[in-house]
C-alpha cells in the first residue's frame, strides 16, 4: 500500500524580518569648555543615521541636548557655537581672555556672582532652541543642584531656558537661578553625569564624560586662588562619577580626550574639538558595535526550492533561542571606557 503524500495548499511563509533596532538614552556630562566636545559625539549620532530616544544634560551637556533635542544636527551645533565664539560673543571673549574677576567684582561690590545665566544664554543660544520642554524632538532631562537642599533637581517640563540657565549656573561664574522660589545652581554639583536618570528608558544607554583634571603650570608650584577655586568644584564632580561608577556604568561610557583644557577656555574650540576626534571615532566604533543585527537567510517558502526544507531547519534554532536582555547585560558586568 503506496503512502499518500500530503501536500499544504499554500505553503507557510516564514518571517525572517530582523529584530527592532536597539534604543539609546543619551547622558551627557558637564565640564564647562570641555563641553564643547558634545559636539562631536551628536554628529557621531548624525553620521550613523540614528537618533537617542532620550537625552539627559548636566551643565554644557544641558545646552547641547536642548540644541539636539530641538532639532539641530551636530553640524549645526558646531557651526553656530564657531559662529558665537567669533562674532557675536565678542564682549564675553575679551572678558574671558583677560580674565579680570577681581576688577569685575570691585567694579560691582555686592553681586553674588559675575554673570546672569540666563542673560548669557539669550546671546549663546541658537533661536532653533524651543521654548519649552513639551516642544522638543526628543525627550530631554536637565539637571540643576538646589543649593538649600543639596540634592539634585531634574527638569522634565516647563520652560526650556530656565531649566538650561540653572544646570549651568556654577557658582562664583553664576548667579544662582530662582525656580519656584528655590536656588538653582549647576547641576554637575549633584549629578555630573547623568546616565542613572536614563536607567530604563532606553535599551543602550551612552554616557559621554566631558570631566577634566588640573594641569600644573611649570612656571609655579601652586595654583592661583581662582584656579583652585574651579578645580576644586570639578575634583568634587570627578569623585561623584567614580563612585557612580562603582555601582553601575553605562553600555557605552566615552571619555572625551579634552581632560587638558581648562573650564573657562572657550576660546580654544577648534583645539578642543580636534582632541575629541579620536573619542568620537570610538563612539561610532562602539555604536556599530552594539546595533549591528546579524541578516537571517530570506525564505519565502518551503516549495520555492529544493533546499527550502534544508533552510528552515538551519533557521529555526536561531528563531527559537533565547536572547540575553541589554539592560541585564549591563548589570552583570562592568565595561571599562575605551582607552
């Protein structure tokens, strides 16, 4: 007795689509002129084609994740930060390179700080800049410290600039900025780097460390009063990311290279920008790295061709295999920054 073949009227197409393309909370850490390496790092992003699914900001890194949350591509960033630092920021270049904070406050007696933060934005920000934090392109988290309170305060909604003004507002450069009655200062007093407010919300989460260390000037064994006062802040900032460090880090965690220049030395963005090359080729490396998703075999079907049977059963084992969580990943093991 001859065994009947069956035969599917249709033939059961198998879906070999790729999986959903990870998503990448952005942290971008405060350091003052340091910060400009940002820059680099979101035309990093530009460059690939994708785009975070959150940023959180600290000091500059709020500044430049308002620029991007509203739309700016890196290029523009960099073209408008070379434009303000040459042009229209005259006043405050002279003021930076002369550096004269004594004759300032004896000029002034009684001002708690030299600048007003938000004054200094209406003139460094691009107008590209939404107004308030409902009309950004990405989701932004901006960190600001209140200083009655001594805890970090994160701004998720409201007026943009006011939340920007505050994160960066360091004391002794800064007045502190008034939010509902609270004194605001910068945030990188708090949370220097804020990738633990992007737990969660992301699948990769990217922390780029813009932090810097003194540098001795051979011509003194001692640092002038003002140097001192600034380093000591970012001391306090740089042991705040170590311990964090300890207890988690981030997927990608990207020094910036830029440890050498100093908080004030804004002047010397194109230096700046060319020792944050080598970081940001290492964040593309890394962003490759960790979003490539390996093509199974397209088969449309089992009758299609001979080898159809032969496909689907390479295939299914792959289809079937369980895959590890990101985020677990991450807390199992500790990946140190590239060198």
């Amino acid at each position: 007795m001859s065994r009947k073949r069956i035969e599917h009227p249709h033939p059961v197409p198998i879906v070999t689509s790729p999986p959903p393309r990870p998503s990448i909370g952005l942290a971008l850490g405060g350091g003052g002129a340091r910060g400009l390496a940002h820059i680099l790092m979101l035309e990093a992003f530009d460059e690939l084609g994708i785009k975070p699914k959150v940023i959180a900001g600290t000091s500059i890194g709020a500044i430049m994740g308002a620029a991007y949350a509203s739309g700016m591509p890196g290029a523009d960033i960099r073209a408008h930060t070379k434009y303000v630092l040459s042009q229209r920021f005259a006043v405050m270049r002279d003021f930076f390179a002369a550096r004269p904070f004594q004759k300032f406050r004896e000029l002034f007696p009684g001002t708690s700080a030299l600048l007003d933060p938000s004054a200094v934005l209406d003139v460094v920000m691009p107008k590209q800049v939404k107004a308030d934090f409902e009309s950004l392109e990405i989701p932004l988290k901006i960190v600001a410290s209140d200083y009655y309170d001594q805890d970090q305060q994160i701004f998720t909604a409201g007026p943009l600039g006011v939340a920007v003004a505050a994160s960066m507002a360091l004391p002794a450069i800064f007045q502190p900025v008034l939010v509902d009655g609270r004194a605001m200062v910068d945030g990188g007093l708090t949370n220097p780097l804020p990738y633990d407010l992007l737990e969660g919300e992301a699948d990769i989460i990217v922390a780029i460390d813009v932090s810097g260390t003194p540098v001795p000037d051979p011509r003194r064994p001692y640092p002038s009063a003002m140097e001192a006062l600034f380093a000591s802040a970012f001391l306090f900032e740089r042991t705040i990311v170590r311990e964090k460090l300890k207890s988690a880090q981030p997927d990608i965690l990207i020094p910036s290279g830029t440890q050498r220049f100093q908080l004030l030395d804004i002047l010397k963005v194109d230096e700046i920008l060319a020792a944050a090359e080598p970081a940001k080729e290492r964040l593309k490396t890394q962003l490759r790295r960790v979003l490539s998703v390996e093509t199974l075999p397209q088969i449309s079907g089992p009758g299609d061709d001979a080898a159809g049977a032969a496909r689907i059963q390479e295939v299914l084992p792959v289809l079937t295999k369980p895959k590890r969580g990101l985020l677990g990943r991450r807390k199992r093991r500790k990946q140190q920054p590239d060198a």
